[in-house]
C-alpha cells in the first residue's frame, strides 16, 4: 500500500469547527526519499524503498555508503518497502511528503508497543489472583494459580497464559482517520492512539 515512515511526536486534541473535542496523535510523516526502485523486469515485483531519517556515515556499512554515494543520496536512518505505488512515476532521490494523504483519510498505523519488561499475569493477561485476602490468601493475591492437569495429559499445553515479557512487539492499528495536515512541516493528526513510545518510529498506510 502507498505510505510513509514517520515519527511519533505524542498526544493531543483538537476541536473540530463543530467544537468537538478530538484526541489526536501527532505524527512527522516524512519527507522521505526513495532509495531504490523495484521494477517486475528486474524484481519480480513493483514497490518503492523509501528511506527516512539521516544516518552518520560512520554508522554506515561500507556497500550501503557507497550505493547512497552513487546515488547522492544522504544515509538513510530506517528502509522499508511499500508496494501499489505507480513506480513509473518516480526515480531515485525523489521525496514522497504527506501529500500522498488527504484530510478525512483512513489509514492503518504499524510500531513497536512499549516493552514493559518480565510482568507477572495479573499485569500481562489480567488475572485476579487466587482467592483473596479473606479467604486465607494472604501472599498468593497475584499468583497464576494451577495450571496444570494430573495424571492426564500430565503436562502443561503450549499457549498457557503466564508470566512472561510484556511489550515491545510489532502492532497495527487500523481504521484511524486522518483529521488534519499540515504539509510545511509534514505533519499529520490521527484520530486516536498510535503503538510505540514517543520519538518512536511508525508506518502509515493508506
């Protein structure tokens, strides 16, 4: 799908002219620059590689350095490929800006959730404990209880809910309607809550 990488900035709301008040996360959508074209004769398949952000050189693999060099393109901090672009329509060094989106747009927002580190069940899965206080449990109030059988099947099936690390995993947010943009600083509100902390890296699709 046509999109773009982009940047959380946080949280904030906005009134519309009805004067509803909306919450709206801000997002720096771009510029980004295409880095490569994929064609179906020489790919097998048509997409655009965009790169957004500026790597030090110094950072940089040396094969990588001296693609961007042929190229005069600056390092790119991140890459990813989206496809359902016209690619006849582009060359390497263009930019792609949030003029691909329009105000009322429904697109679909991919990030890194926040990692909470090893939590217990009660944190990860909403558990409600064992028992309670009042009924003799005094220290198994967040405990995950039995989870087990007995002499049959005798062990623990795969996908038991338990502790474990919370967080930090790759997730989407569909359906989120664009609200506002301002193109000369390539930002975009979107209704709603995006995945990933602040600063933190997002793909916006169309």
């Amino acid at each position: 799908m046509p999109g773009l990488l982009g940047k959380k900035i946080g949280m904030t709301n906005i009134y519309t002219e009805d004067g509803v008040n909306i919450p709206v996360t801000v997002i720096e959508a771009g510029p980004c620059t295409v880095t490569m074209v994929r064609t179906k004769e020489k790919d097998g398949y048509e997409a655009l590689q965009l790169g957004f952000g500026v790597r030090k050189e110094k950072h940089t693999n040396k094969p990588q350095l001296e693609y961007y060099k042929k190229h005069n393109l600056e390092p790119a901090r991140y890459l990813k490929e989206f496809k359902n672009f016209n690619v006849s329509e582009f060359k390497i060094g263009d930019k792609v800006t949030t003029e691909i989106f329009n105000e009322g747009d429904t697109v679909k927002v991919t990030g890194k959730s926040k990692g909470k580190g090893f939590q217990g069940v009660v944190k990860r899965h909403g558990f409600g404990g064992v028992g309670g206080r009042t009924h003799g449990q005094g220290d198994r109030e967040r405990a995950p209880g039995s989870i087990g059988q007995s002499s049959y099947p005798s062990r623990v099936f795969k996908g038991m809910r338990m502790a474990g690390r919370t967080g930090n995993e790759t997730v989407t947010v569909r359906n989120l309607k664009i609200v506002k943009i301002m193109p000369e600083k390539n930002i975009i509100f979107v209704k709603g809550s995006v995945p990933g902390a602040i600063n933190s890296i997002v793909e916006i699709n169309k």
